[in-house]
C-alpha cells in the first residue's frame, strides 16, 4: 500500500515549506499513488507561489485493515 504526499517550498511560504498527505489512500500500486499526486499537484496550481519547487512521494505502508482505493 502507498500513501501519496507532496512537499512545497517557497520563500513565499512563511516556514519554508509545506507538506500534503493525500486523505483518500491509500493505493495498492505505486503507478496509481503516482497519478493521485498529479491530481495533487494540478489541484494546486492556483495557489502554489511562481517560485516553488515540488517535491513527491509515494510511502509504502502495510495495511492493517482491509478495504483499498484504486
């Protein structure tokens, strides 16, 4: 299972950086974790400052109970 997250840093921000933890997976494959941070990082583009560079991942994590997004 992967858990998608995306950091943010601008001098804009007023700590440096901000980081995201995508709230609908997790995803059983990371091709698919991959694709919810696209939708992230798109989703975001309005308020992300012009000078900002992105950061992504994707965190393997056992499930410990079942029911899984795809």
């Amino acid at each position: 299972m992967f858990t998608a997250f995306i950091m943010i840093c601008s001098m804009s921000i007023a700590d440096g950086c901000m980081e995201l933890r995508d709230v609908r997976g997790p995803y059983e494959a990371r091709s698919v974790c991959k694709e919810r941070v696209d939708e992230m990082v798109h989703s975001m583009i309005p308020v992300i400052p012009p000078d900002s560079d992105i950061k992504w991942k994707c965190v393997h994590n056992p499930i410990q109970n079942p029911g899984v997004n795809t």
